[in-house]
C-alpha cells in the first residue's frame, strides 16, 4: 500500500488551513494554500530535508495565498499553481482580499493555470482539477485517487458541517452549491476532504 503525509499548518488570524504533503519514499514536498505562517511551513521543509515540488492555490484569497511569495523566494524553481479562472485575485489587492483587512499582499504570478478536469503530478501525487466556483470566483479543489481511501484539497468550498461563505465579494450560492453536487457529491462516501 503506497504511503503518504500530510502536515497541517494553522495560520492566523483566520485560522486558514495549509498543507504539506509528502510521500515517506521521496525527498520532495507540495505545499497547499501557504497562509500567513510560511515560517513554520519552511521551518517543516527544512528539518525534514524536503525540496519543495509545487506550491498549489485553491483560490485567491489572502489567507490562502500570503505566503507565495516568501516560498517562492526560497524555493524559486518551485511553480505556483492556481486554477485559470482565479489566476487575476493573485496580485489584486481588492480582489483578493487583502485591502480591506489593511494589509495589501499581492503575489507572485502564477507559473501554471491549471483548468477543470485537468490532471498533473508533482512530489508523487497525480491531482485532478475540478473547478466549483462560488466561495471565489473560479476556486479549485485538488483530487487524489492514488491512495484509498483518495482524499480531496478543498480550499474554502467545503467545511465540516457546512460550505464556504458566499456572502464576500464575488461569491454566490447557487453556483457554489451546483458545483458541490455535481463535482462532490458525485464521488465515494470514503473520500477524505482536507
């Protein structure tokens, strides 16, 4: 049975969740959605002796993209991954999310648009792409069947008990919940979502 891990790292001041996945076998890593604590992030990488292979955005908001540019410039041939439809949220200020908290973050571009139903692989781990707009205008989650049971990177599209908000700039509801029954509702009963 082939073996992975995933570390989570839990930023303030919104309690934003980011990953780091790695496969026991491998000296690589992929990063999901690096918030506000990028040093701990990098702190992790470090001891472990991993390369970072991919740094992976669900979406655009701030607390799910402050630390691109701190892991970029550490890991500068490391791409950065978001969907196509979310890509404009990385360096707009507005858009993302981070003006109006005061603190304007802006981040690096991304180096690879990924789009719904695509497929691509980093650190050992092949993802597919399913676009569920709504929380953001174009928000991704990522899906990995190489593991049973497969497990899903979920961003903001989907909580415990509940679904992402849909009441900031850009959301909207009923595309949120159309996308959650098409493209999740859809999958097995076992599959894991972070």
């Amino acid at each position: 049975m082939q073996e992975y891990n995933i570390d989570v790292i839990e930023s303030a001041p919104f309690a934003q969740m980011a990953y780091v996945l790695w496969r026991p076998e491998r000296t690589d890593a992929v990063v999901v959605d690096p918030g506000f604590d990028v040093r701990t992030i990098l702190e992790l990488l470090k001891s472990d002796g991993r390369s970072l292979a991919a740094i992976l955005n669900t979406h655009g908001h701030v607390d799910h993209i402050a630390g691109n540019a701190a892991l970029k410039e550490a890991h500068p041939d490391a791409p950065l991954v978001i969907g196509r439809n979310e890509a404009p949220l990385l360096a707009d200020p507005d858009r993302n999310l981070s003006a109006p908290f005061g603190v304007p973050v802006a981040s690096p571009p991304a180096d690879r648009l990924v789009d719904d139903g695509e497929t691509f692989e980093y650190a050992g781990f092949t993802f597919q792409t399913r676009e569920i707009p709504g929380h953001s205008p174009g928000s991704v989650i990522y899906l990995c069947e190489d593991f049973q049971p497969p497990f899903i990177l979920g961003g903001d599209v989907l909580f415990a008990g509940s679904i992402g908000r849909t009441d900031l700039a850009e959301g909207d509801y009923n595309q949120l919940m159309e996308g959650i029954v098409a493209k999740l509702l859809s999958l097995p009963d076992d599959v894991r979502i972070h």
